[in-house]
C-alpha cells in the first residue's frame, strides 16, 4: 500500500508509536547544547565569574541560581517539540522545520562560550540577535507541520528577548 505524502499530518504519521530513542536524542541534543554553555559559565569556571561579577549590570538581571532551572525547563521544551515534529513523518514541511531547529540549536550553542569563554559582549549580543530570529523562524516553520510545536517554543523566544535585552544593555554599560 503506497501512503501519499500531505501537506497535512496523516494519521498515521501522528498515530503511530512514539519513538522514546529519538525522544531522548531530541532532548539530549537540546541539553548537549546547554552543556557547551555551562562548561564557560560563572558556576563552573572561576574566571569566568570574577570577569562576570566586574561588569556593571542592569537592574533586573536575574540570580544565577535561577538560570541552571530556568534553561533546564527550556531544553526540555525545546527537545520535545523538536521530537513532535520529527514525529510527523509524512509531513512535507518536515525537514525545513527541522533544519530551522537545528540552526538554532547551533547559535544557542555558541553563545555562552562568545560571552564567557571570550568575553565579546558585543559579538555574543550579534549572536543573541542571530539566536532571536532563528528561534522565530523555527516556531514559524514547526507552527506549519504541528503548532503545539511551535508553541512549546514561545517560553524560549521570550527568554531569550530577555537575555537579548540583557546582553544589549551589557555592552552598553560595559565598553
């Protein structure tokens, strides 16, 4: 039996067993990059930390023991509904929106060791910029084959506006 490719979800792409591998993998990927950014952050390397308790901050920056769980929940989101949209195989807006994900993925990879491992306050702001958009992009692309998807993304996007305007307002401080 030959099953046609849609524009929308067949129902057996979205009925069919969930793959709990590829589930762990979406979310692993999604943490792995996280993990890149804690390896330079102020928790782990002291250097880091006196360079980043020097700079004159905002007001509103939140403490440091809010961001391990605060990006813990993000990854989660980010990995499950990069795995949603795996999970649409017959989808023909699959493999965009998968792509979308995984640019962003690497731009969210590269920030923390831009802002801490080089300390360019004004090149990880260009990256956050970069990171802002693909993640809008990303939702744009996930809203086309599953918007729950998209939606699981929207904490993240907001987070990340913040951090933007925390980084902005870094560089501006911190010349």
């Amino acid at each position: 039996m030959r099953i046609p490719i849609q524009g929308s979800t067949t129902y057996r792409g979205r009925h069919s067993r969930p793959n709990w591998f590829a589930y762990a993998i979406f979310v692993g990927l999604s943490v792995a990059a996280g993990a890149l950014g804690w390896i330079v952050s102020p928790s782990r390397s002291p250097a880091a930390a006196a360079w980043y308790a020097a700079l004159d901050k905002p007001a509103g920056v939140p403490p440091t023991s809010w961001l391990g769980p605060i990006w813990a929940a993000l990854y989660l989101l980010m990995g499950t509904s990069a795995w949603l949209v795996w999970h649409e195989r017959y989808h023909k807006r699959r493999g965009a929106a998968l792509i979308a994900y995984f640019i962003q993925l690497l731009l969210n990879a590269a920030w923390a060791p831009l802002f801490f491992g080089t300390r360019s306050v004004g090149a990880s702001l260009f990256i956050a910029v970069a990171l802002w958009v693909a993640i809008a992009w990303t939702m744009r692309e996930f809203f086309a084959v599953r918007a729950l998807s998209a939606w699981m993304l929207a904490p993240y996007l907001g987070w990340v506006g913040f951090a933007m305007f925390l980084n902005f307002e870094l560089w501006r401080m911190n010349p």
